[in-house]
DNA sequence: TATAGAGTCTCCTGTTAGGGTAAGGTCAAT
DNA sequence: ATTGACCTTACCCTAACAGGAGACTCTATA
C-alpha cells in the first residue's frame, strides 16, 4: 500500500490531482481509511495512472479516459477512440498550420510598415440598383452550419416543379442578432415562373461588396459595408443578403465568390 | 450609434461575448445610457471588434488581446508579441506532431493485438551492489526545469577547486510528493579528493533500471521498479538517486541514457 | 510515552471565455 | 395604451485542476 504521497511521487500526479481523480471515480485509491479519510493505493493502480497519463498526452478529456477505462476489455473500443483522437490531432495540426500561415502574412505586413486591418481598405463597394426577382423561398431557423443541406432541399424543389432558374441564388437574413446555432435565414432562387408559392423580391438601391474566399471574412466585409453606408449618409432599409455567384459544391472554400448586399436609402 | 444586437449582428460576437468584453473592459460601447443600462456602439468599434476577432484566432488570450489593443500606438510591441505567438505556435505544431507520431505507435501495436502498455515488460531491471562514493553535492528546492543549470553551478566548483571527477554525476531526490515547480533535489558528483564539503555517499543495494530517450519516460520506470521490488519482497531503504551516463548538453534527449537507482534491503 | 513535524484531510475560492436561464425593465410601432 | 421585440442584471455552470486555510493523523525521535 503507498500513501498519497508516495503515489504522486512515483506516478508524477500531483496530490491535488490524484485527489481530484479520486472524487470524480476516474482513480480512486484500492483502500480510503474510513476513520481518518486517507488515500492508500496499490502498486497495480500505477499502471492505471500510467495509462491514464498517457492517454492525456493525446488530448482525451478526463470523461473520455473514463469511459476507456470502464471499457478496458472492449479493446475495439477503443481502438476506435484512439483513431478518432488521431483524426483530431491531424485536423488540429491542419488548422493550426493554416493559422501559422496567415499569422506569418500579417507579420510580413507589420514589417512593411503596412497596417494590419489594410485588407479592409481593398473591399471595394458598389452602388447597385438590384433587379426584381421572382423567387421561391424558404425561411427558417436553421444552425448554419446546416446551411448548405437546406439549399439543396430548396434546389430538388426546383428540379421536380419543373422550374425555370433565372439567376443565381441568394439567401436573405433576418436574424437580428448572431447566434450560428440559430440563424434566422430565408433562402431563395429566382425563378421565371410565377407559380402560389413563389413571390416577389424587390430590394430596391443597395450597396454591395464581393466577398472571395473563406466565409471568415464576412465580418469584415458587414463592417465595411456599414461604415460605407455611415459615411454616405445612407440608410439601412431591409435585410440584407448574399448572393451566391459559385457553387459551394464544386468551388473550394477560398475560390468562393459571394456578393453582399445591403439595401438602403 | 449600434444597438448591442445590431453590432452583434455585424461583428459575428454574440450577445454574451460583447457583454463580456465591456465586463473585463476589452471592448466597452462607446455609450452606455446611464438610466437604462442600454449599450451603444458606433461604427468605428466595428473595427476594433474585428481585430480582437482575428487576434483570438491567433490564439491570444483576451488579456494579450488588451494589452495590444492600450499600446496600439506602439507597433514594436505588437510585432513582438505577434512573433512570439508565431514562435508558440510553430512549437504547438511540433508537439502535436511528435503526439501524433506516438499514437500512430500505439494504434499499430492494438492493431497487431497487443498490449498499449507493454514497453512496461520491457524494462530491464538489475540487482546491484553500489559502490561508495566520495561525493560533492549540493541539496536545494529547485524547479526541475532549471535542473541543468544547477548541474552547471557544481561543474564548475569541480573545476575551480581542482577537484578529480571519478563517475559520472548524479542526483538523489528526496522530494516527498511531486511537485515540478519545487523539487528537494541534490545534485551530486563523485571525486577522488575528500575535502570538508564531500561527503560519502554509500546506497549500498539497489534494484536498477536503464531509461534511454526522453524524461517523460520517468513514471514508468519508478512503477516498474516499485512493482518489481514488491513482486520480489524487498523494501526500498533510502532515497532514489539518477546517474547520468550521457552529457545532456551535447546528447539529443533521445539518445539520453540515465540510470535509476532504488536502494532496497 | 510525549511531542514535534511531516503528511494528509476537507472545504473554499479562483482560473478562461463565455453559455444558459430567469425575472424584470425599455423601445418602437401599431 | 399595448404588444412584442429587445435589452438589462444576476446567478449558476463548464474542465482540470491550483492555492491556501484550518484541522486532523501518522511516525520517528527523545
């Protein structure tokens, strides 16, 4: 039997870990004195917190580690974990990388004397006198990383009406705050025909800007816009939309090109 | 001037985050109505909001983030700090990868069916007979990350005093728990001469194991031994000490070979 | 056997960056 | 004047512990 101490010395837990491990039943000591409340393990639970260790170093939660042990003989199990884990390091180190990537270009703009925010001074904005559509809708609270699922629904629709397309898709916001789980969006395709549940799109003057690559820039391009419309003495009137001039299917991500629009007077 | 929910909307922050900002004072809204508590923006905080957005994906923390945003004036610190962040996460990818790596290991060895612990069995251990050292040595609470520099400290006593190295250097621990920041460490080398600062160090009987490669290793030994001494009805009988057969200033970590000693009766 | 000091106990608070929810006040349009 | 959307504060919750206080227990020595 090894005190606490002599545990933590050996497994390099701190006390306060062990402690904490011991009152969430990730590892509780093989023997607890009723009495005075002291932790004694057994040389086996060594290994335990071995493998516990171990399993930290590749980023399992606490939960997920629990869960393994509980399973330990289910080794299929946890293979599958161990894959999952793999895949997520993997996608970790991707993103990471991606992240390097661009915190390197704003260095190389620090070191040019240029400022960092510059990019915002190339999203050029456009006075446009956006066409009426014909179109047929679908609003809905959608999570929007759903979005693309819930276009396609509208696009089979199209195709088994027998519909006319006559431009390229757009897709109208009226969420009044951000929150990406519950976006408050209308998504729509302008067709010729003009059948019951189609209806009439009509924006009227709107400034517009093309945002080309990740939708991460979006942002940017909402905050130019408004500063746009704040300095030229124009107004908000209506929501704003996006229309999509490619097709997320086949375009990757940064070749994307998408047109906001805002209406305003 | 923004409502709370407008500039919500625009920045992609949610409700709770621009709460939160003006809470620690990160991004506090340009007037906040005293009688209602109603926050507004205008529309230059936009861009401020943008910034904070892009430097929380370079990983900053919303306390760097402050800090950069009050010295905005000064562009040396913020490219500094902007270098470092590069620097950590450059690092960040190199750990991840060599974790990778590992679990790449650990994934094969399950898929050839055998035990994720069994480097265990492959820990040698050794009865030996220690020999007794003249040894002049040096005990502090040290933090064990500056272990190499109190290494050094003793190094060089030996070579102003003169002194006869006669085995290679050595660290007995007497720390009760483990605690990284704060480890009762002596550090030791043995010598030929016996002047009033040596002492002799005589282990007598120990049960031995190799680690080669790197520290992290160190909880896995330790079981090893305390199972083996256990399974072999010994008692341990004194403090662990370390022999440090390679040079670790001019020896990759992994090519590391220290050896663990455990005196037992 | 008494005692000192090392070891251990529980309990409480704090950490990051907000999320969830409740109860209530405010704004703008009808 | 009312309604419904919008906004407010206040409280509790998250993961994986760290730090510290105050009290209890164990063990080695005198």
């Amino acid at each position: 039997m090894l005190s606490i101490g002599e545990f933590s010395k050996i497994s390099h837990l701190t006390l306060k870990t062990l402690r904490y491990y011991d009152e969430i039943g990730l590892l509780k000591p093989a023997f607890t004195d009723a009495k005075s409340g002291y932790r004694y393990y057994n040389i086996s639970q060594l290994e335990t917190a071995l493998l516990i260790s171990r399993l930290k170093t590749y980023l399992f939660s606490l939960d997920e580690i629990k869960v393994i042990l509980i399973n330990w003989h289910d080794t299929d199990l946890f293979q599958v974990k161990m894959k999952t884990k793999q895949e997520n390091l993997t996608q970790q180190i991707t993103i990471y990388s991606s992240l390097l990537k661009k915190l390197e270009l704003d260095i190389q703009l620090l070191e040019e004397e240029k400022n960092i925010m510059g990019y915002l001074d190339q999203i050029d904005i456009k006075l446009v006198d956006h066409l009426t559509f014909n179109i047929l809708s679908q609003r809905k609270q959608i999570n929007i990383s759903d979005f693309l699922i819930h276009f396609n629904e509208l696009f089979s629709k199209v195709v088994f009406e027998k519909l006319t397309p006559t431009a390229k898709p757009l897709a109208i916001f009226h969420s009044a705050e951000y929150v990406p789980e519950n976006y408050d969006v209308e998504i729509a395709i302008p067709i010729v025909e003009a059948i019951n549940e189609t209806k009439v799109f009509n924006p009227g003057i709107c400034a517009m800007a093309t945002l080309i690559g990740s939708y991460d820039e979006l942002p940017s391009i909402h905050t130019k816009l408004h500063a746009w419309i704040e300095e030229n003495h124009y107004k908000l009137n209506g929501t704003p939309f996006e229309v999509y001039q490619t097709d997320p299917h086949t375009t990757l991500e940064e070749h994307n090109i998408i047109e906001i629009y805002f209406p305003i007077k």
